[in-house]
C-alpha cells in the first residue's frame, strides 16, 4: 500500500473535520445570535450543505473511485440522476427508520427530516461519491471483509462511527435534567457528528495500523 495513498486519505478526511467545525463557528461571525443550540435547524442545514459541497469536490479532486473507461456524457447525467435519487430515497428511509425509533410521528417532522438529511450526508452521501449508484458494491463493502481499498475502509468505519453517534446521542433526551441540548434533535445530531469526525479520524490510524493485511487483500 503507498504511503501516498494513506496521505490523500489523512488530507480528505481532515479537511471534512475542519469544515464541520467551521459550520459551527463562521456563521457566528455574520449571523448575530447564531448558536448550535439556539439556532440548531439552521445549523443542521449549513452543516449537511457544506459536508455534501465538501465531499463531491474532494471526490472530484482526489478521485478514489477513478475508472480506467471513459463515459459518456449521457452516462454521466444519468449517473448524476441516479445519485440525487438515492439521497432522496435516502432521507426519506432515515426518516421513517428514525420515526420507527420513537421520534414525533407528527410534530417536529422538520427537525426530524433535517436530522435524516444530515445522516445521509454523512453515510449515504460518502457511499455515492465513492462508490457510486451502485447497490451490489454498497453490499460487497458492508459486509465482512467486503473493503477492496482504503476509501472503502475508510467508508465504513465513517458510515458506522455516524449512526451509532446518531443512537448514542438519543440516551440523554428522556432523561429529566431540562438541558437546552436535550431538545429534539440536537443530542442525536451532535452525536452523529462527533461520531463521524471521531471516524474521519479513526479511520486513517485503523488503516495505517492495518496496512499489511489490507495490502494483501487489494492484491
């Protein structure tokens, strides 16, 4: 495995940090009385936009997924299609899984809808920007061993790192201490954000760490 390879994905997933935590702090600056608590909705939707802008420019910067056939531009447009269909499909299945979970079936459906958008911003999103509209290699890297590179690796340890932040941050919110942040959603959106900025960064270690077996598996 190069060690430039590594280095490319160390540099994307740092800038996908830097970003997220820049969603938190710019719009302070031209924003009077913008909070991550106070104005969280507005924030979900800065912080979803500028994942998604992101991570399309890296894809198309660093190119993980660089095919040796040249497509067609009718090919393209309709791959282009295929993608902001699934994030569609996406968001809705986010959302109905998440109601299934015990969100307000009617109430908040806003709040809930923006919290499915960010989820696949962070796992759906990644998955079409590497791996493209394609459902069988979806399935091939989440299963067991299924990773053939290290943007797949890193793929499924962010997708992952995400949902179960997003399932740990519901814990607090029945919880009787009549904290700001335990309003829906907020505890569940700031835990699938750290959980995939702790990912962007476990992700490279993990692959570093493994790098001789995942040598010999690309092979």
């Amino acid at each position: 495995m190069r060690e430039a390879e590594i280095r490319r994905l160390w540099t994307a997933n740092v800038l996908c940090v830097f970003s997220i935590i820049l969603t938190a702090v710019v719009p302070a600056f031209i924003w009077e009385g913008f909070t991550v608590f106070g104005t969280h909705l507005s924030w979900l939707c800065i912080c979803s936009v500028c994942v998604s802008v992101v991570s399309i420019i890296l894809n198309l910067v660093l190119k993980p997924n660089q095919s040796a056939k040249r497509s067609s531009f009718a090919h393209k447009i309709s791959r282009f299609l295929k993608c902001c269909l699934y994030f569609f499909m996406s968001c809705i299945l986010f959302h109905a899984i998440i109601v299934l979970y015990g969100a307000p079936l009617i109430e908040s459906v806003t709040e809930t809808f923006l919290f499915a958008v960010l989820l696949s911003s962070f796992s759906t999103l990644q998955c079409l920007c590497v791996l493209g509209p394609n459902i069988q290699a979806w399935i091939r890297v989440f299963s067991k061993n299924g990773a053939a590179s290290i943007w797949e690796s890193s793929l499924q340890i962010t997708t992952v790192c995400s949902i179960l932040g997003a399932w740990f941050g519901a814990f607090p919110i029945p919880l009787d201490w009549d904290r700001p942040w335990q309003v829906w959603p907020i505890s569940c959106s700031l835990g699938a954000t750290f959980g995939y900025m702790g990912g962007l960064i476990i992700a490279p270690l993990w692959v570093q760490w493994n790098r001789k077996q995942l040598t010999y598996k690309s092979r």
